[in-house]
C-alpha cells in the first residue's frame, strides 16, 4: 500500500525530507513536473509526508476521494518513466547564529516568495526580520489569487503564521515602499532587503479593441472575486451567454470555473460578497478557452484540468480537430492531459448543463464591438486561415502576469523582472550590496507556490555567503529608530496582532454562514478591523 500526492500539491517539498524511504520526485520540488510523485512501490506507508504537508494534498492509497483516485496511477506512470534512483545530495547546513543584532533584514511583499524567506531567515537564532507590505493584509497571491474554491491551498498560509509569531519579526503591513518611505529608508535600517514583490500587471494582447469595455485582464476578475483592494469596485458584464478568455493556463481555469460555478457551490468558499452577488446572477452559459497552440501546449496542469470534469452541471468540450495522441516523446503530464482530452472529447454533452469550451490553434486578431465588446475575430495559427468572429460580451486575457518597477532599482523592461544573478540585484554588471530578489520579480511569473522555495532558498544562500564574505557589515539604525521613522512618515502600519484582528473578525463573519471567511474589501475596512 501507498500514500498518494493529489491535486492540491503545492510542489513546496516539505515532505520530501521526512520520507524515511527517500521515495518522493523530484527532490527539489523545482524541477518540470507540476507536482510531487511518491514511489508507490518504495512507500513504507509510514504518513510521515501526509503530516507534513501543508496543505493537505497526501491521501492514503485506501483513503483517496473518488475524484482524487487517478492520482495513483498518475504516480506510477511517472515513476515507470523516471525509476527511483538515490538522492546523495547533501543536506544544506543551516547557518550558525548570529550576535544579536548584527543582521536585520528587510522583506517587501507578503506573498509566497516573502514568507519562504523570511521564514528559512528566522530559523537563524539572532537574525532578525522586518516584513513591509502595501496592503493591510499579508499572503499575496495566497489570498488574492488562489481561487476560492481551493481553501487547501490557502491553508498553507497557517505555516507562515506559526513562523511570524517570532520575537525576531517585525510585521510593518500597510506600509508602501515608495515616496513616504522608501529603499535608502529601508537600508538605513537593516543591513539587507530583499524584494519579493512579485508580478501585479497584465500582459496585453496589442490587438485593436482591447480597450472596449467588456475586455478586461483575467488578473482584475481573479482579484474582484477574491477581494482584493484594488479590484474590489471593478464591474463585469455577465449579462450575456458566452464569455471567452485567452490563454490557457490554470489562471484561465480558475476564472472559467468561477464564472460557471453555482451559487450554492460558490457560497461554500471565500469569494468576495460583491462576486458572490454578481456571479450568482450571470446569464453565461458558456465559457470559451482559446489556445494559439494546441493541446500538447497548454500551460495548465493536468489536475487542474481534470479537476474540470468533476464539476456538477459542467460539461467539457473539446472544440478541435488536433492530435490528442500521446507521442514518445511526451512526459508524463503532457500524456495526462492529452488523454483526459481525449475522454472529454468522446463524453455526450448533458442537455442543460453549462460548458468549458476549449479551442485551440485560435489567436484573437481583435475585439470587435462599437461602445463594448460583441465578439473576438480569430485567425487559425496553423494554416494562417481567417477562422470568422465568435460573438461574447466578456473578454479576459489570462496571457501571463509581468513585473513592475520599484523605485531607485534597475528594471529589465524585457522581461520585466529585476535584474540579478542568483538573487542578488545587479545594476552596471555589478552586484549591489545587501539588495536581493526572489520569487516572480527575480524569475518572472512562473511555477507554482511551492516553487517559490526553492527559490527563496538559493536568494538567502546568497546572503548568507554576503554575509559570511563581510559584504553586510555596517552600522544600521534600531528597530526603536524604524518604529519612530515610520511614524514620523505618518505611516498607519498594521502589526501582526492588527492582521489576526481581521482575521478573526473575517472568520466571524462567515460563521453564521458556514463560509471559511467573509472578506473585507476596501483598506477602509480592514484598517477598521484591525484596531477592534
């Protein structure tokens, strides 16, 4: 017997070191594959992985939901493709301690990439953390852009609260880094920053009628629905039949779902009142997914779209003449999807039911409509073909996310990224002292929550040898000056009991309705929560 890896895997391995057996792939938990694998002939059925992880995605074999099931034989056709071999990596070493006071650290942001960070930091006896984010709230993405539907994966912001209810960390939510305060600021106060503030923006289409009302970015629906701050007034046209989105990664399934899902369905998760109200009473019927390549190259994970065909009164087409054959060079994910594909295709679509159109070889040519949006013009990417207009009154782009520029850094407009080497920020080819990157900012939009690990990891090795090299040794002001300069600033910082403030009263007030929480959603609102 075995224990099973389900769908709710964040990749962020932190059960890979308490497997006695050394049976989970890949080891980093960075490498290609969407997920972690356990070896089901390996498995000594100790659970040692299924307490460990963080959000609950590791089921005994006898244990696994029905619709978690094919996990199990997911995990044997990858170990039947990449046989268990031995790990003889060697465990890093943690870092010794360090005299009070002689390393204070600046994280700004608050989601994954931070608190990976900030956490693997304060595991260090004597160093200290300051952690500065723009909102009230803390946990980034893992709030704002994990669909509500997905409460496991949030859960795994509950590991980030044991580690930031250290004496070490300093909780500076509220606080922009910007004009009020800003990076010398943050440098005169702590002998290192690290940026982790990943990737706001939307990439754009530059096709004619992109600007129509009725196109928005998929970026703005996922944070309407979830609450955020600055999407939460935003309004969507959900009065007509058919909404398409462009792209087709698992942001792009997370808004088809939300747009389909039933009230009942909706009102069991954490998605914003406003969304709840407006979703609720949506005329769409249909979601359309458009791909420019085909179904071998879709960017979303396979248990993301398998997942789809589980939903009740959801139907799942596949609107395409392509090759949903696995070949002999495909891994085994792509083999996945292309099968599921395949069983999507051949499945009798239910009358009544609503649908997940997916088309792919289509690329939008432009967004066509007078005062808003009527339809999509398509072009067929394989023969160059005009491929006619599909009418929607609801166009989102989900074509990836893309990085901001902070103030007194380099930016690489490419890629939009910060440029650096291994975490350290780079300006004129040269490093700059005590700056570093991780997460989004630092690789681009890329991977999943858990990836964000690994990639902590190597930001803070690379300071720790900074550190160790004598590159961060200089007088810094205290903590007591910090506290004084940001009110000085006029800065209404929320510390973290003013965060467990709102969230207990966010719990509260989706008590009486059996909800995981009921979101505040103005700056407004939560300041007022958090100061009860």
């Amino acid at each position: 017997m075995t224990y099973v890896i389900t769908q709710n895997c964040c990749k962020d391995a932190s059960c890979v070191p308490v497997c006695p057996v050394d049976c989970i792939r890949p080891v980093d938990g960075a490498g290609d594959t969407e997920m972690l694998y356990i070896d089901p002939e390996a498995c000594i059925d100790c659970g040692a992985c299924a307490e460990e992880c963080p959000v609950e995605a590791i089921y005994y074999e006898d244990d696994l939901p029905e619709s978690q099931v094919r996990y199990r034989d997911i995990a044997a056709d990858y170990f039947r493709a990449h046989p268990l071999t031995a790990d003889n990596t060697p465990e890093p070493r943690p870092h010794a301690p360090v005299q009070p006071g002689a390393l204070r650290i600046a994280v700004v942001g608050a989601g994954p990439a931070a608190c990976y960070a900030a956490a693997e930091l304060l595991e260090v006896d004597g160093v200290e953390v300051d952690l500065f984010e723009r909102l009230p709230t803390p946990f980034g993405l893992i709030r704002a852009g994990v669909a509500p539907d997905h409460q496991r994966t949030k859960s795994i912001a509950d590991m980030f609260s044991l580690a930031f209810t250290n004496r070490r960390f300093g909780c500076h939510l509220n606080v922009e880094i910007g004009e009020r305060f800003g990076h010398a600021d943050l440098l005169a106060h702590h002998h290192a920053v690290i940026y982790a503030v990943g990737a706001p923006s939307s990439r754009d289409l530059g096709i004619p009628g992109e600007g129509l009302p009725g196109s928005h970015p998929a970026a703005d629906f996922v944070g309407w629905y979830n609450g955020h701050p600055d999407h939460s007034d935003r309004g969507f046209d959900l009065s007509g039949q058919r909404a398409v989105i462009i792209g087709n990664g698992n942001v792009t399934l997370d808004a088809a779902r939300a747009l389909l899902m039933s009230r009942d369905e909706l009102t069991a998760t954490d998605i914003a009142d406003h969304a709840l109200e407006a979703l609720s009473d949506s005329a769409i019927e249909e979601v359309v997914v458009l791909g420019r390549r085909g179904p071998r190259d879709a960017a979303f994970s396979v248990g993301e779209f398998l997942a789809l065909g589980d939903l009740p009164g959801i139907d799942v087409i596949i609107d395409a003449d392509c090759d949903l054959s696995p070949g002999p060079d495909d891994d085994v994910e792509t083999a996945m999807k292309l099968t599921v594909a395949r069983e999507y295709r051949d499945r009798a679509p239910v009358p009544g039911n609503k649908r997940v159109v997916f088309r792919f070889h289509c690329a939008p040519v432009a967004i066509e409509g007078d005062d808003a949006v009527t339809g999509i013009r398509l072009r067929d990417t394989r023969t160059d073909a005009d491929a006619g207009v599909l009418p929607a009154s609801l166009v989102l782009r989900s074509i990836g996310y893309r990085g901001t520029p902070m103030p007194d850094l380099p930016f690489d407009e490419a890629t939009g990224t910060i440029p650096n080497d291994g975490g350290r920020v780079v300006a004129d080819a040269a490093a700059l002292p005590g700056v570093y990157v991780t997460g989004w900012i630092k690789r681009g939009p890329r991977g999943v929550i858990g990836t964000n690990r690994t990639c902590a990891a190597q930001t803070v090795a690379a300071l720790w040898a900074d550190f160790d090299a004598g590159v961060l040794t200089r007088d810094v002001a205290d903590r007591a000056a910090l506290t004084a300069t940001l009110a000085d600033r006029g800065l209404a910082e929320v510390d973290w009991s003013g965060w467990r403030a709102i969230d207990k009263a966010e719990r509260g007030r989706g008590a009486d309705g059996r909800r995981p929480r009921v979101k505040f959603v103005t700056v407004e609102e939560l300041l007022a929560a958090s100061r009860p």
